[in-house]
C-alpha cells in the first residue's frame, strides 16, 4: 500500500484525488497550508509527496527546499502549479522537486507521474548505503555493518533496521515500523517485539552501547551515541 501526502488549499482538487485515489487501495493524508504540510512531511514516512506552489502560511517552493536541506527529507515530491512556465519549472526543481503537473491535470496522468516516481525512488533506494554513526547499510548488497564488522541479519530484520535508519533520527512508531516491514499481513502483536530482539542481539549486544533506542509509548529509533 502506497502512502500519498497532498499538500493542496484547494478542497476541490483535494476531494477529486481522495475520490480517485482511495479507491485503489491508497492511502493519503493531507494539509492546507505550507506550515502544516511540512510538518507532516518532516515527521512521517510517505512515498510521494504531492505539493502545491501557491500556499497559505508557506509557499510549495520554500516548502521543498525546507524539506531537502534541513530536513534532508529525499521522499518523491511532484509539484502541482496553475502556472506552466519556464521559469516556474527551474523554480520548483532547484528547490528539489522531482516533477511537475500543470493544473488542470488528468487523474489518470497524475497516477502515472506518481507510480513512475515511486518506482524510480525504490530503485534508487534499493541501491545506495545508509550510515549512521558507525554503521553502515548497503541496500544492494543487503549487508549491515558497525565498526567495520558485519552482522548477520534476517530479511525481515535487515528491513527492520534499513527503515529505522532511513528515518534516522526521527523516531519510527511501532504502527509505522510494522507497516513498512509487513504492510498490512503484520504476523501477530509480538511480531515486531520478537525480530527486533534478535536484531538487538547482533547490532548492540556485542558493543558496548546500544543505537537502537525504544521510545516508550512511542516507537523505536536509531541514535549515533558519539552524537547524542
């Protein structure tokens, strides 16, 4: 199931991609305005992110840049603007935008732009390494390593761990951990409790200090411990 955040002032638009969208097994959630949206975008996990350029509060292109360099946010952002320029196009790109729709646009069009940045972000999300700290995630390698030694994980826990450290250090909530690891088939209540034991027992177990932290009431999160 793929997540769907619409940062739109316009009800109407915003209804019509409900209407289209949810239906087909999306999930979406929304914003009216820049301040808002952006503090959906920066605090939760979402595929595509679908943006206008004329908000209330903060503008899309102000927004996005926001995004990228402070929040160093690299989900999939489709701009959608009234205005079909040159110079509106340039705008929204340097500001870290990955594509751009021109109202009014054809639904059935604005599912393919989504799919096709959803499918080249997976791509490109599948090949690269994440650190953090002192460890070291290679997703096409499906390798995991902290202080140059690696770690023996499962699949399910090395999914644990490369969404925990793709949020890092925003801390990931159980609901949401789960659902990035299983989607919807989540085993049962202890699923996640029982994986993250076992990928304890290899990331932190034999180090002195532990970088996966629970959040009590909240979720769990991974820290760099000579940074916190």
């Amino acid at each position: 199931m793929h997540k769907i955040l619409i940062i739109e002032d316009n009800p109407d638009i915003v209804a019509n991609i409900y209407a289209f969208f949810e239906p087909k097994g999306f999930e979406l959630d929304n914003a009216h305005n820049g301040l808002s949206g952006l503090a959906l975008a920066a605090n939760n996990l979402y595929d595509v992110i679908l943006l206008d350029v004329m908000l209330p509060g903060m503008d899309g292109t102000k927004l996005c840049k926001k995004l990228r360099e402070e929040h160093h946010n690299k989900t999939p952002v489709l701009m959608l603007t009234a205005r079909d320029t040159i110079l509106d196009k340039v705008a929204g790109f340097d500001s870290g935008a990955d594509d751009y729709l021109v109202k009014p646009f054809s639904l059935v069009e604005l599912e393919a732009r989504i799919k096709a940045l959803i499918r080249r972000h997976q791509d490109e999300h599948f090949g690269h390494s994440i650190e953090v700290g002192k460890l070291s995630l290679n997703a096409a390698e499906h390798s995991l390593k902290r202080e140059g030694q690696l770690l023996k994980l499962t699949p399910t826990g090395f999914k644990i761990m490369h969404t925990l450290m793709s949020a890092a250090p925003r801390v990931v909530s159980k609901a949401e951990l789960e659902e990035r690891v299983w989607g919807e088939d989540t085993p049962n209540s202890d699923a996640l409790r029982t994986h993250l034991h076992s990928v304890r027992a290899q990331v932190d177990k034999p180090f002195t200090v532990p970088v996966i932290v629970t959040i009590a009431g909240i979720g769990y999160q991974i820290i760099d411990p000579d940074h916190s």
